[in-house]
C-alpha cells in the first residue's frame, strides 16, 4: 500500500459516499455495515461472493464481484484494505480522480468519532476480550456499537451499531493502523514480538505501543502478567497517563483462585466477588477481568458485569465447538503464535479434565505466513510438546511468497515428544484420516490456525463418526 497515503480520520458524517476495495473482509465488512445503518451511502468490490457480502447487499450496499476502474463513480470516499494492492485498478482509478484514499483503520476511526472509544489492543486476546466487553455491555443494556476482529457466537456479526454512547472496536497492531485510533479508555492484554515482517524486530513492536498509549485519551488499563503490558504501564505513567493494572501477580484488579469448572472457568477479583465464565483457560479469566475494569471505570456495577460475563459464550474460531463423535470433542482456534498456542493447549488441558479426565489433548496445526514459521519454529514445537499428539501441516501463505526451507516440516521437527507421536502433513486431506487413527474416546481434538486449517473441524467430525 505504499501508494496511499494514511491520513487523519474524519467523522463519519464527512466521508460522503463510500467504496470500500476488499468489502467482503471481516474488518472492512464491519465498518461498512456500521455505515450503512448509519444512513451513508455504501458500494464496494470483493474477489469473490460471500455470506458477508450478501449480507451488506441485503441492507442497501451495492458490491461489485471483481475489480474494475469503473467501479469507483460518484465515490467521495475510498477505503482500502491492507490485502490491497497498488496494481489494484480501482485504487488506480480513485487516485486518478483525486479522492479521498484512507485504510480500514482511518475508517474505524472515523465511525469511533464522537461516542466513547473503548479500544482493545495487545499481541493476544484481542478478539475475545473485545468480544467480551462487548457481550457484557449488551446484557447490562448499554447497547455499544462495535467491530471485532471475528464474530460473536450470540449474534454472528462481527460488527453493528449500537443505540448507546460507548463504541466497543479490536484495535490491529499487526501493520501498525492501531496508531490511527484515539480511544478514551484502552486495554493492552499484552507486548510481544509479532508482525515481525512489518516491525524488523520486537523493539519496534514495543516502541509502536508506547505510541499507541501516547493517543489515549482518559485511561489505560493494562495487564500486569505480561512483562511488555507492565513495562508499558510504567511508561504511560511517566508521561502522566492514568493507569489501572490486572492480572493474578497483583495490580488494581487483582485476580485469584483460577480453576476449571466444568467446560468453563472460575476465579475471583479481590475486593468485588466470583466471577463464572462459560469458555476454558486461565487466560480468560484475565481477558475477562480487563472487561470488568472497563466495566469499572464506566460505573456500571460490578454485579451486572458479572451476569453479563456468565453469558459470554465464545467467539467463532476461539476454542469453538466443532462437534463429538466418537466420545471424541473436537475444537477449532485461531491460534497462530505460540503464545497463543500455548495457551489455548493449557485450556485444552482443562477441557479434558471435565470432559473424561482421562483423555489426551491432540493439537492439529497450521502455521500462518512463512515469515512467522521462520521467526517462531523452536517456540512453535515447545508450544506443541503441550500436546500429546500433534499433527502439523505445511504453511498458510495467506499474503506471503514460499520461502525456501521453510515449511511445517520445520515445526514438526522441532515438538519434543517421541517421533510416533508428531506426524507432518502436507497433504491437507489427509488430516481426518490421521485424526481418526490417533485420537480415541474421551481424547479433546483441538485444530489451530489463522489460515483453511478451520475447515478441518467437521471433517474430523464425520471421520470419527
């Protein structure tokens, strides 16, 4: 996208009519069905057909299937996603006629202008944290308006607009268009090295969120578990922003007595009560403590937030129920860096113990980019070794040329379990099939992934049955 340049956002009111190239993403499709509900006049294009794109036709967007010049007429405003690129014949034509060009996040910003931003950030757990701030608003009645970076299992979008004052928005770090946004409150779950194709190295990372708490604007709440949310909390005061902490090694939300129950989890937040929470994993109970603080500083009451969080079913692609077949559950996660794998393998654990207590955890994993597998493979197989059994795919390219020598071979070498217990596969097909031969009753199948790895989820569940 170096043929754009990002701009300052305007409000909403001001972008007149809007094309956006690339609507049918999950990110671009949120802010154009925001739009839309808002009265604006919307078009766009996509690669191709999509529930999502159907779903904007239906309340008035005009989408174009393929990209043509001649799409962009009467358009004051173009948005353009990241995946776009500079040969793109409707950025070509937009920058011909001189119109104003601006990337999602200038448009996030755009619909955030004038309601109380509430943005959340962080390496990991951005999704379902902003998920569950979202769920737990809604079932107080403040009814915000919100984008997600995936989809809510209550409603299936991933964005809508709201009747209330706060805006609920996923704040992407992974190209740095975070620093786009100005939200009142921020929650940073956590800094670590990430986006390494686009940051060069982890200082950079961290310099990129010490300028995105610079843009805050009443209070950051940050998560003191992670040593780079900590250091950066400490930064953030030093420069006189107000700061509140989380997490189970102290802060101002000081969260204890973590334990699995049932498919769910149970901890309590000193000084304000219990907290039950319906998904796996210790690192949801400090997810869903950043929400209470948010919560907090909102004046909602605690005990509402609480009910709120007890409703708050899982995102799509969060550790989401796939299905059971032969006594066996099987998962699906969006886990792509090895923190994240790690975490989820945890919840994994926990799964296990209520659903047989005497299963194994079977991990089938899909690297995404070839510049993560290359930056990551030694994390990725000790993240893995969590496993009992672990299936490794080749690389998802998504946006990424192969590089030579790397591949999922590479992860797969790199588990540290015994060899009969860590197969590469290449060939995506064949993936049920090693599925069924290895997993047994009472076993929890979790797939992992950014990339096509999700679409294995039902097929493991009709080959086990």
């Amino acid at each position: 996208m170096s043929l754009v340049k990002l701009v300052d956002p305007v409000a909403a009111a001001d972008l007149g009519r809007v094309h956006f190239i690339g609507i049918g993403g999950a990110g671009m499709s949120g802010i154009a069905r925001i739009l839309l509900k808002r009265g604006v006049r919307v078009t766009g294009s996509d690669a191709r057909s999509s529930e999502l794109v159907t779903e904007l036709r239906e309340l008035g967007a005009t989408v174009h299937i393929g990209h043509a010049a001649s799409h962009i007429k009467n358009v004051d405003t173009v948005v353009v996603s990241t995946a776009i690129r500079d040969s793109n014949p409707e950025l070509g034509e937009a920058l011909k006629q001189g119109l104003r060009i601006i990337p999602r996040a200038a448009a996030l910003a755009s619909v955030m202008a004038g309601r109380t931003g509430v943005a959340i950030a962080g390496t990991h757990g951005k999704t379902t944290t902003t998920s569950m701030l979202t769920v737990a608003l809604q079932k107080c009645g403040a009814d915000p308006s919100y984008c997600v970076g995936g989809q809510l299992v209550t409603t299936g979008l991933g964005a809508d607009e709201g009747s209330g004052e706060v805006f609920v928005a996923e704040a992407d770090e992974s190209d740095g268009s975070f620093l786009m946004l100005a939200p009142d409150i921020a929650v940073v779950t956590n800094v670590e090295a990430d986006h390494l194709d686009n940051y060069g190295d982890p200082h950079e990372v961290h310099a990129s969120f010490a300028r995105f708490s610079d843009r805050v604007g009443s209070l950051l709440i940050a998560c003191v578990d992670d040593p780079g949310a900590a250091e950066l909390a400490d930064l953030a005061r030093s420069r006189g922003k107000r700061v509140r902490t989380y997490g189970t090694t102290g802060g101002d939300y000081h969260v204890t007595a973590v334990r699995p129950e049932g498919f769910g989890t149970v901890f309590s937040v000193e000084g304000m009560g219990d907290v039950r929470l319906a998904v796996p994993g210790a690192h949801n109970a400090l997810n869903a403590t950043a929400v209470i603080a948010v919560a907090d500083e909102l004046g909602l009451p605690f005990e509402e937030i609480r009910d709120g969080l007890a409703a708050f079913t899982g995102a799509k692609r969060r550790f989401e129920s796939k299905g059971e077949a032969g006594g066996v559950a099987v998962f699906d996660s969006y886990a792509h860096h090895p923190t994240e794998l790690a975490a989820d393998l945890r919840a994994a654990r926990d799964v296990v113990a209520s659903f047989s207590g005497t299963g194994r955890v079977v991990a089938v994993f899909q690297p995404h980019l070839y510049s993560r597998t290359r930056f990551f493979a030694d994390e990725f197989g000790a993240a893995l070794g969590l496993a009992d059994e672990v299936i490794v795919l080749d690389v998802y390219g998504a946006r990424e040329d192969p590089e030579p020598g790397v591949s999922g071979a590479m992860v797969a070498a790199r588990v540290p379990l015994p060899g009969e217990r860590v197969a590469y596969a290449p060939d995506r097909s064949a993936v049920p099939g090693l599925v069924a031969e290895r997993a047994r009753p009472g076993d929890v199948v979790l797939t992992m992934g950014a990339g096509d790895v999700t679409e294995l989820g039902p097929q493991i569940v009709a080959r086990l049955g």
